[in-house]
C-alpha cells in the first residue's frame, strides 16, 4: 500500500471520527443538564446492565485511568450509588453493584438517550436503520478487541422460517428428535410475530459473512419476569462465544425493560446450552422427565434475578 493511498484512508477515517463526534455531542446534551459528566454516566451504564464488575473491569473496558475511576467509584459509593462486595472467588477483589438507589438515578439519564437515539433512527427509513446498524456493527468486529467476525441484528422478512427450519434440522441431526419440535418451534414463533411487542420483546439474529448462525428470543412471561427462548448456533459457528452473547444480550435486554426475573425452559440433554446458562448466573429451578419429540427426556427450568 502506498503512503499516498494510506493518507486518503486515514483521512476518511479521521472525517468520520469529525463526524461522529459531533453526531453523539448532539445526542447528549441532554446529560448537560445533569450532575453528572458523560464518563460517569458511562460508568453508572457498564454498572447498571453488567453484573459485578471490578473497578479493573470498567478501566479496561472503557479505557479510563485507574486513578479516575477510582475517584468516581468513591464519589458513587459516598452518594449512596453502589455498593462493593468481596468477590467469592477472590476476597482481595471488590465488585461493585448499583443500590437502589444508584439504579433511579440512571434510569432517567438513560431513558432520555434512549428516546434521543431512538428519535434519530425515526428520520430514517426502515432498511435505512438495518443498514445504520450493520454497519455499526461491522465497525465494532474490525476494531474491536475481541473481533469476533459476526454481528447481531433484528431479523429480517422470512428469517423467522429460516429459524424454524433450521432449529428443527439441526435437533433432528443431533439429538434425534421428531416434528414435534419442528411443530412447537413453529408456534413459539407464529406466536411472537404476531403479538411482539417491542417494549418487552426482542429477537436476535447472529449473521457470519453474511448468513444467519443463530438466534434467541426473549419474550414476556409475565409483568416481572422475562423468558429466554429459541437459543440456538450453528455447528460451523461454535466456538466463537456467540451463544453467550446472545444470552448476554438477552439479560441486558431484560434488565433495561424492567423485568425483575428472567427465566428459560431447556433439557438437561443440551449440555452446551446448560454451560452458557451457568456461566450467565441462571440457576437450576426444577425439573422433571417427560416424552417429547420422540423421546425421553429430563425437562429443566432455569432463572436468575436481573
């Protein structure tokens, strides 16, 4: 590459970081208003949608300095903010956790940039907003840490059956199991489309250059609690942590919603699945064999509080 054509691309880099700035400055000025700066509130966020964290944690993934955050954390905890607790694992570790009190405190600030971003995408046609989103997530996977080469994204016209056949070909190939799984995939899915509702609901679709590799659900059981459902990857696709990320966007979806609970159904058979559970903090609640699919199984439900 020459340095001519290096200068042009980190020039165009340069113009979009111009750009950009000034596109998120617009969406929080409303914070202006508020006691708090920008880099707290991005702290108060990290703490509020992910579960004990470490001071470390939020220097790391927020590129912070020690000594700032560590002032911050002090002022957070001095205004009745958050608490820190003895990590378990490691008592010389403190993890932090918003109290009551601190979550109130967000939510508000929160809502507001909510509603801003969301009165952004409005100007926007729909395939517009796919495209503003694909291509935000295609920035992340580039320059991200992690790189993880797949992108979540709402699905889109005629995915849901993709999910459904996919589901019901890929049980079929590895657990042996019958159309009444294809049947009961189909109705958990004729059931959301029809009665989605964006405010309790979601669904995420994973796409690797560019085909589907997996999904979830999270759908409403009941005012308090949030039920997790569909999860599923791809064979050629594992091995990526997409699967935890999709629970992982499942909880933080759940939480931001104000579900108290979120809870799943599954079989003890679906090992790989139960693992990615345990590491998201769900916990076994019951279970109880049954016949289903053509076989005999050991039915499971799972929760975790949010």
């Amino acid at each position: 590459m020459t340095n001519v054509a290096l200068d042009e691309r980190a020039e165009a880099v340069r113009r979009f970081n111009r750009f950009y700035t000034r596109q998120i400055g617009v969406l929080h000025e409303h914070l202006l208003d508020s006691e708090f700066s920008l880099t707290e509130v991005r702290i108060l966020y990290e703490l509020a949608h992910r579960p004990a964290l470490t001071a470390s944690d939020l220097c790391r993934e927020l590129g912070l300095n020690a000594g700032y955050v560590s002032r911050v954390i002090a002022g957070f905890e001095k205004q009745g903010l958050l608490v820190k607790t003895r990590s378990a694992a490691d008592a010389r570790v403190a993890q932090l956790e918003l109290t009551e009190l601190g979550r109130a405190t967000f939510q508000p600030l929160n809502d507001a940039s909510r509603r801003e971003v969301g009165a952004m995408l409005e100007q926007l046609s729909e395939p517009a907003q796919h495209q503003l989103v694909d291509a935000m997530a295609q920035i992340e996977a580039l320059l991200g840490e992690r790189e993880p080469s797949y992108v979540l994204r709402d699905p889109r016209p005629g995915e849901m059956g993709w999910i459904v056949h996919r589901q019901s070909v890929l049980y079929a190939q590895e657990y042996g199991w019958n159309a009444e799984y294809e049947a009961l995939v189909a109705e958990i899915v004729a059931k959301f489309i029809r009665e989605f509702d964006p405010k309790w609901e979601r669904c995420w679709i994973a796409e690797k250059d560019g085909k589907v590799v997996g999904s979830v659900f999270i759908v409403r059981q009941d005012e308090s609690t949030a039920k997790l459902r569909l999860l599923y990857v791809e064979p050629s696709a594992r091995g990526l942590g997409i699967g935890r990320r999709l629970v992982d966007e499942c909880l933080r979806f759940a939480k931001s919603a104000g579900y108290e609970r979120i809870v799943l159904w599954t079989n003890s058979v679906l090992a790989d699945a139960r693992k990615i559970y345990e590491k998201a903090g769900f916990e076994l609640m019951e279970e109880a064999p049954h016949h289903s699919f053509g076989k005999d199984l050991i039915g499971q439900v799972w929760g975790r509080g949010l």
